[in-house]
C-alpha cells in the first residue's frame, strides 16, 4: 500500500478491497509514477518544492540580523488567462445591443411564427462550461453565470412586442440582477414560490401568446425529460391549448449572432499516459462492454465529453473552458469503438498520440459531425432483431438524439444509463494516489499564496484587489510541475462579494480586499496528476473580529468536519442526503442554512464538477445509485451567506476509504465506510470559537493542523521562505 501524508492524521484506518488495473512498470522513467513502487510523499515533496525560487537573498539590518529579500513581491502578475486574450472565457462586446439582439432574433421567430423560444445555456454535449461559440444564452441576455435559461416571446409581428426572461438558481440571483438589463428582462428566481417555473413561464407565455402558440427550440441543446415534459404536458394537462416545434435546421441565436459568433478551437488532442490515467483504453472499453453484456445493449452512444476523454486517455487545453475535455462522441459496440472528432485535432497531434490511438483494438474514427447520422441508422430489422441502444441518462440525452432515432421496437427498448460516468466515479491506484499528490501541489500555492496576501494587508498595508489576488495564486500555481491551468473560474471576494456565491473579479470590475472583512478564496487547478476545487475564509485583521463572526464561521466549520470525520454503511443509495444534513445540522439548531449543495464528485484531471456523484441538498432526496464506494472523490464545502455583509465557505477534497475492523462492523456485517482528508490547508485560527466545539472536533483540527506542518514546514524553510513557514506555524498553533 502506498505510504501518504494524510496517514499522520487520526482520521481513518482503512484497507483497499478496490481492484486497480495495469499495475505493472510498463512506464519506468525519470517522472513519477504510480505504476511502479509507490514513492513517498518526501519524495513529492521535495520536487515540488524544487520548482520555487530559492528566496534567500541575504541581507541584514544593523544587528546584522539576517532580512530576506520579498522584492519580487513587487513583479508584475499575469493575467487570469480566462479574463484577457483568446482564452478569455466572457464574451467581448459585439455590434449589437442586447436589446437589439432581442428585435432580431424576434424578427427570426416571426419568420419561423414562433410564439416563444427557449435558449438554454448548454452546449450539444450538456457540458457545464461552455466554449465561446456555445454561449447563446450569455450572448442573448448578457447573464455569464453557468447555470439558467433564457425564455423570448413574441407577441406581436408587427410591432416585434414581448418578454424577456431570465429563469436561474440561488447563486446567481444578484449576479443576474446586476447583470441582465431590467429593462428589457425579468428574473425568474428557481426555487421561490412567488416565481413560476420557467416551463410554466413558457406554457403560459404560448397559451395567452396572440401572435403564435408555438414553443420551439434547438433541440441539440435541450435535454430529453424537457423535451418531453413539452410533448405530453400539451396533450395531458393543457388540452393542445399551444405547440411544441423543435427547429434542428437552424439555431435562431446563431443566426443574431452571424459572423461575429465565434469558432470552436482546432487545437490538438493529446495523451494522457498510463502514469496518469491507470489503465488503457482497451480495458476500459472491456469494462464497459461488460456492462452493455448484462444491461443486453448491442450499441452504447457516449455523448458528455469527459467520458469519451476518459476512455479514450486524451485530454485537450483549449475546447472547453476548465475541463480538459474535446468536442466529440463515441460509439462503442462488441467489435468496434468509434471516436467522433475533427479530424484535423488528431492530424495536428504529435506522433504519441498516434501511436496510442493505433494500440486501440476495433478503433475507427469518424468526422464529428457523423454521429447523428449513424445515430439515424440505428434500426432494427429483420436482420438484426436484438439491435439494443444504450444512451446517456435521459437527463443527460438530449432531445434531438434521441428524435434522431427511427421508431422500430430497438427505439422502444431504448437503456438509459451513463455507463463511462458511473465507472469513472471509482478513482483506480493510480488517480487515487495522483489525486494525493494534485492536492499536495495546490495545497503548497494556499499556502504560499495566503501568507503573501495577509503581509500584503497587514504588515504592508498595501491595497490590494480581489482581482490582484487571484493572479497571484494563479502565478504560484504556473511555477509547479505538470500545472494545465485553472479548474474554474476564482472566486476571489470580500465582504459583501463574498454573499455572491459565484462572484468573480475581472480586471474590469472587482473591489479592494478589506482586511477588516472577512475574505474568500475558491479556487481549483488542473495538473496531469488531478483536478482540485479549494475553499478557504480568513479574517487578516484580527481587532475586527468579532463574536458573531467567530459563531457564523465556526458553524460552518462543524458542518464540514461533520461529513469529513463520518462513516457509515456501504452499499446505500441515501448516504449523500444523510452527509448533507450532518453539514447543515449546526447551522439548522441556529436556525440558518445555505443555499447550495454540499458537495460534488471531483474528475482526475477532468472535471471539477464530476457527476453523478453530489451531496446534493437533503430536500433533493436519495440518489438512484450506489455512489458512495471507495475510490470516489468529493469535495466537502457547507457555507453561510449574509447577503451584503459577508460570505463564509469551507471546501477540501475526501475520498472515500474502507475503515478497518478497529471502527467496527454495520448491523449486516461488513466494514464501514468513511473518508481520507486531502487537502492540506490550515483552516483560519482567529475565527474559530472553540467554545462552540467538541473535544473531538477539537482534537482532530489540531492533529490535521500539525500534519500539516509536519509535510510543509522544514520544506518552507529549505526555500527560504519563512513569511510561508512564520504564517503556517501562527494558523496550526493548538486551538
């Protein structure tokens, strides 16, 4: 068993019953590699730490006491790559106004005597981060958040009269009320009851709608259950009072948008070797096809793209913004895999990359844009009566996929299951120890970076930005080893921006951090070895804190070790809605909640969001799988919002581990699950009320805070730089 930092904690004990593939030392170089002998973490640690400038520059003061030089504090900082240049990730400001973008693509409805369409905010392959040339809902309503959807209507043909709506969920309600132009849009608030839904907003919309009753759409972009709720509603519940008429010829906001809209990336794919991903592509595929053998399916369609990424060991920078994933398909039957791709994205590669697709047994690859016409093929017939489709889960099928498909009795015993998702979960040895080492890097840039910031406000009294802050950890990041970028975008925010759940700075429009406030930081990276999504709060000024800080922080503390030191029985699907309330429950006995989930499965290097497994809210209700097995990722991250004052917010990364006999056995005799901690951030010391905590809880912060001294301290000073090593001894102190 690989030896790992996180074993100086007192959390779990645990053993490894999860079967791992390709364990042998088919990689033996230089680089580490987990296919081989597992290297300690010592090892981790001392070539990360080889990537930071040495810092001691010697100097001294009268006392001829040794003063080490900070100067490059004062270098300039990079730009958040997503905010300025061709990977910016907002889009820029286009000739048309929004209210003009609404005449025109009302001008489009008239022609097609649309009533009512909908623009939603996913892409063909319902990612949850969209490419520029995917952004029709941001274009049409200037909203940037990543989750909602856009509902025009028409009215009047003449005059091009109607509504505007923008339907989205607690995080983003002040981001869309500061961003959508009121006069011309209204906010539909999900979850509310003095909102409709956006369904219900639609239907009545094309009911009292003089000009036309039809409702319409892409149906590339719409989810299967949506489609279909459409489709029955209009004949079960309102009598055919409108009509459902997706238009697949012709997507109305891209003709609004025109030459202006932008193009996909053609950058090239490349490999993810077997020191990162674990297992080949041809055992994956084994894998699957063992499931398509129990389930009876003959053709398995494979649509959201960091499962076909997945499969096939090929990651891109370019695509997708965060997620390292590609623009493409797959189709898997029992004698061929086929990979849907621009072909120049694989012509462009290096010969790696050909090599490894050549080793892919049954491998064909087809231009892209074949898939839904081989999807239109797929019959059965006389000749071949078992013809069975697996498809995506239906929420993740959209409705044209499924429309592609001729009626026969193969269409009428269509399998909804996301096998690629559901396999991917279970992290094997090798992206479970590599997901050790991408928090151990990220963890370092926390650390660093926190120790900068709290000089810069404190000692210094320099002002500096929520925007300023986040290139300087995004700088800390781009000098560690096999570093691919950010996982989103950072959430850099103090006080009142802190309430917005999703807030992010821009060079554009951001506030100075107030050290007399609290401050938070969410940020992610992506490295080779893993994907990470951290949450930490501070307060830099400790006069200005107060009781009611230290009570509203320390809940949210408890709520976070509550699902961090858990365990429970394996083999349920109701563990994510038991998790959920042990994350609300402090909050809930003071009468006080938050309004997100609590936690979401975690890609390697894929990703940050990785369904299907969440700790989704305990409204929600149990999930349909059993998700929570050892090997899966998560990130753990309760919080608490007091709209215009302040935002509190707590995240690491588990992963779920077996405990040994020592905890016990559950009423039908097997091990009890539970989780090893991850991230390795010191949580913030003046903000805790230990008045608040248990002797247990108490005990295990100190413990983590001391393991985490014992991985970064004698390494900090090896680098020279004390202010890191000065700050982290201050916040691991015994609480």
């Amino acid at each position: 068993m690989c030896s790992s930092y996180s074993e100086k904690q007192p959390l779990l004990k645990h053993k490894s019953k999860h079967k791992r593939y390709n364990d042998s030392d088919e990689e033996n170089d230089s680089e580490i590699s987990t296919n081989t002998i597992c290297p300690t973490f010592s090892s981790l640690i001392s070539s990360t730490f080889q990537c930071f400038p040495k810092l001691t520059k010697h100097l001294s003061n009268e006392s001829g006491e040794e003063i080490i030089d900070y100067s490059d504090d004062e270098a300039s900082l990079p730009d958040l790559p997503y905010t300025v240049g061709p990977t910016a990730i907002v889009l820029p400001q286009y000739t048309l106004s929004q209210h003009q973008r609404l005449i025109e693509l009302r001008k489009l409805m008239k022609r097609h005597n649309i009533g009512v369409y909908i623009i939603p905010s996913e892409d063909e392959h319902h990612s949850e981060y969209t490419a520029l040339a995917d952004k029709r809902r941001e274009y049409i309503s200037g909203f940037t958040g990543s989750a909602g959807i856009a509902v025009v209507t028409l009215t009047n043909g003449d005059t091009l009269d109607g509504e505007a709506a923008l339907s989205t969920d607690g995080r983003y309600f002040l981001q869309a009320e500061k961003q959508l132009d009121l006069r011309y849009w209204k906010l539909l608030k999900q979850g509310l009851p003095e909102y409709p839904t956006w369904t219900k907003y639609a239907i009545d919309s094309a009911i009292h709608n003089p000009f036309s009753k039809v409702i319409s759409c892409d149906p590339r972009v719409l989810s299967l259950p949506i489609g279909e709720y459409f489709k029955q509603s209009r004949v079960l519940h309102y009598l055919n009072k409108f009509d459902f008429k997706p238009l697949i010829s012709v997507n109305l906001v891209d003709e609004v948008w025109g030459d202006e809209k932008p193009s996909r990336s053609l950058d090239p794919v490349y490999h993810l070797p077997l020191k990162y991903s674990g297992e080949h592509t041809n055992e994956k595929v084994q894998r699957v096809r063992a499931i398509m053998k129990k389930r009876a399916g003959t053709h398995y369609l494979v649509t959201d793209l960091d499962s076909v990424a997945w499969l096939f060991n090929l990651r891109a920078d370019t695509d997708i913004p965060f997620n390292p994933a590609f623009f493409s398909y797959a189709m898997i039957t029992f004698n061929a895999v086929i990979l849907y791709i621009n072909q120049n994205k694989i012509d462009k590669g290096n010969q790696d990359i050909h090599d490894y697709l050549a080793s892919i047994e049954g491998l064909r690859i087809k231009d892209y844009e074949d898939f839904y016409h081989d999807a239109s093929q797929l019959k059965s017939t006389i000749h071949d009566q078992n013809l069975t489709i697996i498809l995506p889960t239906k929420a993740s099928t959209t409705y044209a996929l499924y429309d592609s498909i001729p009626e026969s009795y193969s269409k009428r015993k269509i399998i909804y299951e996301s096998i690629i998702s559901n396999l991917k979960i279970f992290k094997n040895k090798t992206e479970s120890f590599n997901a050790k080492i991408a928090q151990y890097k990220d963890s370092l840039a926390f650390i660093v970076f926190s120790s900068w910031l709290e000089h810069e406000l404190i000692h210094k009294q320099a002002e500096i930005s929520e925007y300023d802050a986040a290139c300087k950890i995004f700088s800390i990041r781009e000098t560690l080893p096999n570093f691919k970028g950010l996982s989103y975008e950072t959430i850099s925010s103090t006080g009142p921006n802190a309430a917005i759940i999703h807030y992010a700075p821009t060079k554009e429009e951001n506030s100075i951090i107030d050290p007399q406030k609290i401050y938070l930081i969410d940020s992610g990276s992506q490295f080779l070895e893993g994907t990470t999504d951290i949450t930490r709060s501070y307060m830099f000024d400790p006069k200005s804190v107060t009781q009611r800080y230290k009570k509203f922080y320390t809940l949210v503390l408890k709520g976070h070790l509550g699902v961090a030191m858990a365990k429970f029985p394996p083999n349920s699907n109701k563990t994510g809605t038991v998790l959920d309330s042990y994350s609300r429950q402090p909050l809930w006995n003071e009468g006080l909640d938050f309004n997100h989930g609590t936690g979401h499965g975690v890609g390697a290097f894929g990703n940050v969001h990785e369904g299907p497994l969440y700790i989704s809210t305990t409204a929600g209700g149990p999930n349909s799988l059993d998700l929570y097995r050892p090997g899966a990722i998560l990130s753990d991250e309760p919080g608490f919002y007091v709209d215009g004052e302040l935002g509190i917010r707590i995240e690491s990364e588990l992963m779920v581990i077996e405990c040994d006999d020592s905890v016990g056995k559950t009423r039908n005799g097997d091990n009890f699950l539970g989780f090893e901690y991850l991230t390795k951030v010191p949580f913030c010391r003046k903000l805790i009320d230990t008045e608040l905590l248990s002797t247990v809880e108490i005990n295990w912060i100190n413990e983590y805070h001391k393991s985490i001294r014992v991985d970064f301290g004698d390494k900090l000073l090896e680098i020279g730089d004390r202010r890191a090593y000065n700050w982290l001894f201050k916040e691991t102190e015994p609480i």
